[in-house]
C-alpha cells in the first residue's frame, strides 16, 4: 500500500504526530511518502520514508502565505505525482479543502484527522476554523478523531459513524533516531517531588491556575521547586510579576535530552488546561510510568482512570488543583503505582490504535470510501 501523508503546516507538534503516524506505517511494510514544508524537523521522520518538499512556508496554515496559487498547484502537482493509494491529510491548513476536492477526481480514498473541532480561546482564527471544520467535514471520505466524546458528537449532528474513526493521541516527543532504540527509554525514571508542566505557554492550558495552585502548597527553601515549567511562551501575559520562588521556568525551547530527564526525573506530570481538546503529553507521561493530574476539560478525561493511573480536577480550581498536587507529590509510592497503571494503559491502546490504524487504511483501500467505523 502506497500511504501518503500530508503536513503542510510548520507547527512543530503537528510534524511529531505526522511522524508518528508515517514512522509506525513504514515498519509495518508500506510505502510510505511524506508532503511537507521544507521546513521540517527532518529529525523527527524516519530515514526510510520519502519525503517532497514542494513549498516552503513559515507560517501557520491559515495565514496569508496560504493565497500562494503557485504554491497550491506545486502541492497538487506533487500528490498527483506520487500516485498513493490513500492521501491522509494529519494538519490543518487553508488548501487543504481545495485539495480534497481536486484529488476527488481521481478516486483516491482521503482520510483527514481533525485536531480542534472548537478553536481554542483567544485564537484570531475562531470563525474561520469553524467554516474550515464544515468543508472538511463535508468532503472528506474519512475522519478521525482523538477523543469518543468528539466522535459522540459529530454523530449526533448526523455525521455517519461509518466515516468516522476514534484513534487515542498517544505519540510521544522525541525524534526518530531516539524512538529507534531497542530499549525501554523509561527503565531508570525516579520519582522526585515535582510536578511537571510540558509544552508551549499558551492561554488557554491554565498556567495562572497552576501557578496560584502552586503558590498554596507549603513550601521552605531547602526544597526542590514544587512545579517546573517547560516551554517557549509569553509567561508576563499569564502571570504579571515575579512567579512564586518554588516555580522553576524554562522559558525555552525543550529538546530531546532535556525532556527525556525532565520526564525521567519528575513525580507527575499536570495538565491545568481550560480548553482543551486532547494530548499526547499523558500518553508521554504514562511511557515514562508517570501520574498525571488533568482538568475536565475536552477530552483529556478520557485518557486518564481517576485514582488508577492520575486524576481529574476541575478546570479554573486552583485549589482542588493544589490539593491533589499536595497529596500526589508527599507519597512516591502512589505516584509509582498510578505510574505503572499509566504504562499499562500505554501499552494497551498501542496495541489498539496499531490494529485501528491498519483496519481504517485497508477498508478504505478496498474499494469503500465509507470505511467501516473503528472504535
């Protein structure tokens, strides 16, 4: 089978899910081609895939870079020359509804994974992403979806369950080479008493709450910092003013050895998002046999066993959220235990989302664009 993914987005993230997505499928025995931005984190790919950089682009998908005609016919030209057996489209990006329907002509069965159906707060892009989510919605032959409360909902707008497939986030953050290696990456974790906060400073992922939670937790200076902070961001539009003294911020970009020893080293990992739609942070967590604590927020409530593998707090509560940070940081054994309930629970949807992904490209190349649904 000839898979083709397309990324046409420069956003990091977007490229470790894509890369997850073509590295796992080329072991499997396909041939598999990746159409991105020349751009890319080429470190994340595996050196076995193709790769075709048509265009360039810098910016985010719905930017004005994306009017480019030129640039939009260099990408069609270049599937249409790959010929794949399946298109699947892994990041959103103006073209990407233009694309569909040009590549309708020819037959080839397109899977398309959304990642927000609601835009995140603040996000200049809200209206837009809502129209964008319709076409896709509308012309795709295939979704997938990484929560089941979203997959719930389309089907209850009436989106046939037969287009819609359910796949866990579960990639984790590292680049090719090192997700190569034939050992457990997690055999030599520790549990020491801090929390980890993971990924870009954005708004909407609650880092105000986090650190008003932070600031309750008893604290006296020969201790380690209560919460360690990673990620490149605007910290000054969250919090004005010097954070607590027991918060450490890495205001940076994180790269692979650095968060191998964050992950390694940290009692758990927190999510204090208020709009959130899912994460593949806590399946990184629980590779690493680590608790988490999320809000109920989107569909990271489904990732996590409440009092089995971490827990789940309410959004905007900084004090249940201090509360739960207390308890799970003072008792190492318990952060332990719910780390290897995290890991089971890794290993298990693995297995799962490898059976999903394999069963959705087989069915849509048998002839169906309506694939059968995958759970």
């Amino acid at each position: 089978m000839r898979i083709l993914y397309i990324c046409l987005s420069p956003t990091f993230g977007m490229h470790q899910y894509t890369a997850d997505l073509a590295n796992r499928t080329s072991s499997y025995g396909h041939e598999v081609h990746v159409l991105t931005t020349a751009n890319l984190p080429r470190d994340r790919y595996a050196p076995s895939l193709t790769i075709h950089t048509p265009i360039a682009n810098q910016t985010t998908g719905f930017s004005r870079e994306g009017i480019e005609k030129r640039d939009y016919r260099a990408v069609l030209n270049a599937i249409l020359k790959i010929e794949p057996d399946v298109v699947h489209f892994t990041a959103p990006h103006l073209w990407n509804p233009l694309l569909i329907r040009a590549l309708k002509g020819t037959d080839t069965p397109i899977i398309h994974t959304l990642h927000d159906l609601d835009p995140h707060k603040g996000s200049k892009f809200g209206m837009f992403i809502r129209i964008w989510n319709q076409l896709i919605l509308d012309n795709a032959h295939h979704i997938v979806v990484h929560g089941q409360t979203y997959q719930q909902r389309l089907v209850r707008t009436g989106f046939p369950p037969e287009k819609l497939t359910y796949i866990p986030l579960l990639h984790l953050f590292l680049g090719s080479v090192r997700l190569s290696t034939t050992h457990d990456l997690a055999t030599d974790v520790q549990y020491e008493p801090w929390a980890l906060f993971f990924g870009r400073i954005e708004r909407y992922k609650g880092l105000e709450h986090l650190l008003a939670a932070g600031a309750m937790l008893a604290y006296n200076k020969s201790q380690a910092p209560h919460i360690i902070i990673a990620g490149k961001g605007n910290m000054g539009r969250l919090w004005p003013g010097v954070l607590p003294e027991h918060i450490e911020l890495r205001n940076r970009i994180i790269e692979d050895e650095e968060a191998l020893d964050l992950f390694r080293r940290c009692g758990c990992l927190v999510l204090p998002y208020v709009d959130a739609t899912q994460s593949a942070l806590i399946a990184a967590a629980y590779y690493f046999r680590k608790p988490v604590i999320v809000t109920r927020s989107g569909a990271l409530p489904e990732y996590v066993q409440n009092g089995v593998t971490g827990f789940v707090v309410e959004p905007e509560h900084p004090a249940s959220l201090a509360r739960k940070l207390e308890r799970l940081l003072a008792q190492p054994a318990l952060q332990q235990r719910l780390g290897e309930a995290g890991r089971a629970w890794y290993e298990y949807q693995r297995l799962e989302e490898e059976k999903t992904l394999l069963q959705m490209y087989q069915h849509m190349l048998g002839g169906s664009h309506d694939a059968t649904s995958c759970q």
